[in-house]
C-alpha cells in the first residue's frame, strides 16, 4: 500500500507542476525576505540559526514525521516554484530529491546539498538493511549527527545564502561564527563525556549513529539497518540480544518516532531498559513547542548516553 | 535448541500456535460464506479506530475492536441486502475502512504513535498483548464448539438453517463481533497479513483433503499449525521477515497440494 500511495502522491505532485508550471510568473518576494526551504528538520533547524530574521524558512517533512519514507507532496513542490534556497542534506536520505529538482521550473533556485564536503562512511549494514535499502544508496546519511558535520552543513547553508543574498552577507557570517564556536563546545564535551567512559557499544533502533560513534569511538548494534520501521526478523534479533548479554549493555535506545515494540522486546528479554536517544531526524510538536533544538536535542543524547556507558 | 533459548521465541511460538488454532475456525466458516477477504478489509478498517483512538483520546486498541465491530457488522448488513453478492460488502467496507483511515490519519500528531498500533509483528508481542490472544481464543474456542452445530449450518445454507430452527440472527451477530474482535486483536499483535491469510489459506488447503465439515476444521487447523511452525523456524534460522514467511509456507504448501493432486489424479 505504501508503493502505491507513493506512486499516487508523485503522480498528484506531477500532474499539479503541469498544470501550474506553464505560463506562471515566478512571485515577487514583497517581504524582501529570502524564502528558504528545508528538506527536514536539522536542515531547517540550521537554516533558521543561521538566517535569523532575514529568512522565511520552511520545514517540508512536518513534525512528527520519519523523513525515510516521506516524499514530497503538491504544496511541497508550488513551495520548491516560489523559493529562493533549497537545502536538502544528501547522501541519499531525500530519495526524492533529485526527480523533483529535474523536474522544478524555478530557474532563481539556489540548491545546497549541505552534506558535500563531507567525507561519508558507507553504509556497513547494506545486506541487512533490507527492502528500503535500493533508496539510501550505499552511503550512510545520517551525518549530522557528528557536531563536526553539522558544522560543516551548516557552513554550506551560510555560503548558500550569500550566494542568493550578496547583500546581508556580514549578517549570515556573524550567525555562522556564533554556532561554529556552539558546534566546536559541543564536540569537546562529547570528546570529554564519552573518551573516559568504560564501555564502548550502544544498541540502537537504528543505525544512525555512525558518524557520532566513528567521532568518539564507540560502536553501534542496530537492530534495523540504515532505515528505520521494518519488520525485524528473529534472526536478526537473535544477534542483538546475545551482542546485549555478552557485552553486558545496560540501555537499549529507541526514537521518537519509530515504534518501540522491537527495542522493548528485546530489553525485557535481556534485562537492560529503554530510552531515547534521538536521530534528529524530526522533532515532535510537543519538544517544538518546548523549544528545543539540535543543541539541546544533542546534550540530552549525551546525558543518556554517559548513564548508558558508565 | 538454540532457537527456545530466546523469550521472544517462545513468545512466537505460544502466540502463533495459539491463533493458528483459533483462526481456522473462523475461516473455514467465512470461506463457506464466501466471505474470504474479510480478513483484509477488517484489518484495514482497525486502522481508521487506531486514528480514531489516537485521535479523540482513548486506548487506540479499544479504538480498533469498536471500528472492526462496526465494520464487521456492516458487512453481515449489507450482505443480508445483496446475498447474491456478499463479496461486494467486503469491498465497500474496506473501501470506507481505507478512506476514513486516511483522512483520520492526517489528524494524527506523532506517526510514530500511529505505526505502533497499526503493524504488529510475531517477534515484538508484549505481556498485555499476549494475555488478550490468550483471552481471545479461548472465548473463540468455547464460542465455538458450543456454536458448533449452528455454525455448521448457516455456514452451508442459511435459509436451511432458518427452517431446521437455527436462531440465525443472533448466532450471525455473536460470530461476526467474533471474527471482527479475533482480526483486531490479532493484527495488531501478529500483522494484518498474517492474519488474513490464516483464514484462508488452511482452509483452502483442508478442502483439498476433507469428506465432510468436521475433517475440513479439523485439517485447516492442522494445517494452519504446521505452517506457523515451519514459518517461524524458517524466518529464524534463514534470517527472514516472519510474517512473509509464515505467509508463503502456506501458500507453497497449497500449490504442492495442487500438483501432488494432479498427478496422482493423471496416474490413477
């Protein structure tokens, strides 16, 4: 069902474009802002950072949402016509990506894949990552979960809106500085938080976690491969579970927005507890209106993570 | 052996032995009713009370029973009005489960929340899940075999039925609030796909064999029993998505039954 509901979506979002593509004059921006849209959350967390009051940004994966199997809906793409920026992460976690931007009109688009630049892992758990993998591509995606490469995207974000915006750029590069120097702070406490500890391996829900471990040493156990919300199978299953018992794992995490029914099973089973540790993949409303962000989502990561470990 | 040694095994094994007991029952009386694809169509209107649950607040499995309840009962009334064509209310009610379950979901906040209730898996069964299969069967088990006679016969013929006596009207209502609380409950823990093949599939397979009704619950449940047991095996120890699995076990052993018919039926 989920193929065809796809199917249909893109179907819906193509025909839309030919009916308002032709002949539709780009819109004048009146409120002298830069219209910026975001392929997902961190992307648009670092936008907004990074152009304050002098963008317009929009988030198009709404909260809430797993962004693995999202794809772009009509709005989205009116949204891509009328925009300035498009920033999107890459390494193949916005499968949809490049269809959409083939088949976009808006010729005043400036696109940033915030991830170029960046050096990426491949992703080890190809054969295990079953159905979805074809979508990932053989790189793992998740890489802002390294403050080194968050840095680094957001950089990318900076030098995109001064292209598209010669005019404040004193204002993008001040923003920049300010979470640069936020970025490296965080870095050294992981590095200060994480290096001591005595244990070195984390079971999460899924493996999202490369780069974070391969920043600070540890290793990580998904229980589904690079791509969350499969069935798993027992085999699979199985592994964690003696991976758990034997190197005596306390805490098995989960996220938010996948089910915990696989992560509590197997933590009943071997007798470790569960909690969250967040892929920053989306927030839910609830921590939205919270306000929290990818800072402060990252220091609660670390907090569980140190219980976890110690 | 190595695969006993994990609880969530277990777990599978009870659960799956159990329904695999249980679900026959009721497929060998909706295939008889050409009803078979009442399983798909319940399964997917438990997700429109999901979203329903989700949505207004109250215990989103609750939410799936009542909207399965309905849909089941909607079904056995549209059905009563075209006999000729009972498949069709399959098809409108799932039509209606699958478009109320859509727009409901768009009012669903945390999808996460959402995919928990809706996809169940045979490995991932908690304490309270189990103990609601457990509840479930054995009320489907006594049910039927007090029912079994009854059963038996509005499954073959109603207007017989009516005219030997049979109270057609209540033993219609208890058995399809039945079948819907059965689909509910055992989607939610085992998969939507499990469950709906579970009806069928065995039975189909039982038909091949059996002389008269009894042999063909009886078989259908032996059958059902053998593909849960060779379908967890195999998802173990090849590494395969269980619920598939358990599915194609089946399935294969149909077409097996097929061939095998058929050439004892070419020779003989």
């Amino acid at each position: 069902m989920n193929r065809v509901t796809k199917a249909i979506l893109l179907a819906a979002a193509a025909s839309a474009l030919l009916l308002s593509g032709c002949g539709q004059k780009k819109e004048v921006n009146d409120s002298g802002k830069l219209n910026v849209m975001a392929s997902f959350y961190p992307m648009y967390d670092f936008a907004v950072k990074i152009g304050g009051d002098k963008v317009n940004v929009t988030n198009m994966v709404p909260a809430g949402t797993e962004p693995h199997d999202w794809e772009p809906a009509t709005k989205d793409i009116t949204g891509l016509e009328k925009a300035d920026v498009f920033v999107y992460s890459g390494a193949g976690i916005e499968h949809w990506v490049e269809d959409v931007l083939k088949s976009l009109k808006n010729n005043n688009l400036t696109v940033t894949e915030a991830s170029s630049g960046i050096s990426l892992l491949k992703g080890e758990e190809q054969e295990e990552a079953q159905s979805e993998e074809h979508e990932h591509g053989e790189f793992d995606p998740h890489v802002w979960l390294s403050p080194v490469n968050a840095k680094k995207e957001m950089e990318n974000i900076k030098d995109a809106f001064v292209k598209a915006d010669p005019a404040n750029e004193a204002y993008y590069q001040a923003n920049y500085d300010t979470y640069a120097s936020k970025f490296d702070e965080l870095d050294k406490k992981y590095k200060d938080t994480l290096t001591p500890l005595p244990n070195k391996s984390v079971v999460v829900a899924h493996e999202a976690f490369g780069y974070l471990c391969n920043a600070y040493g540890l290793t990580q156990m998904g229980i589904e491969g690079l791509t969350p919300d499969s069935e798993p199978d027992p085999a699979r299953m199985a592994e964690v579970i003696d991976f758990v018992k034997e190197n005596k794992v306390k805490t098995i995490f989960f996220e938010d927005l996948v089910s915990p029914k696989v992560a509590e099973t197997i933590a009943k089973e071997t007798g470790a507890k569960t909690e969250v540790l967040n892929p920053l993949e989306g927030l839910t409303d609830e921590q939205l209106k919270n306000g929290d962000d990818y800072f402060s989502v990252m220091e609660k990561n670390l907090t569980v993570l140190k219980e976890a470990l110690e | 052996m190595e695969i006993f040694n994990y609880a969530f095994m277990q777990r599978a094994f009870v659960v799956g032995i159990l329904l695999a007991m249980v679900i026959p029952c009721i497929g060998v009386v909706i295939v008889l009713k050409r009803l078979s694809m009442i399983g798909d169509a319940l399964s997917h209107t438990s997700l429109a009370g999901v979203a329903f649950g989700l949505i207004i607040g109250i215990n989103p499995v609750a939410g799936a029973v009542a909207a399965c309840i309905m849909a089941a009962l909607g079904i056995e009334a549209i059905r009563r009005r075209l006999p000729r064509y009972s498949e069709m209310s399959i098809a409108i009610i799932m039509s209606a489960g699958i478009g109320l379950a859509g727009v409901l979901s768009g009012f669903v906040k945390n999808s996460a929340n959402f995919n928990s209730f809706l996809f169940g898996s045979i490995v991932a069964i908690s304490d309270m899940e189990m103990f609601l299969v457990i509840g479930v069967s054995l009320t489907v088990l006594l049910l039927f075999v007090l029912l079994y006679k009854e059963l038996f016969y509005i499954a073959l013929d109603e207007r017989s039925a009516r005219l030997a006596g049979v109270p057609v009207k209540i033993v219609n209502f208890i058995f399809t609030v039945l079948t819907a609380v059965t689909v509910s409950i055992a989607a939610r823990t085992v998969g939507a796909l499990i469950v709906s093949s579970m009806m069928v599939i065995p039975t189909a397979c039982s038909m091949q064999f059996s002389k008269n009704y009894r042999q063909t619950v009886l078989y259908a449940i032996v059958f059902d029993v053998v593909f849960m047991i060779i379908g967890l095996f195999a998802a173990y120890y090849l590494g395969l998505k269980p619920g598939g699995t358990i599915v194609l076990v089946g399935v294969v052993f149909l077409l097996f039954i097929f061939i095998g018919k058929k050439l004892l039926g070419v020779k003989g």
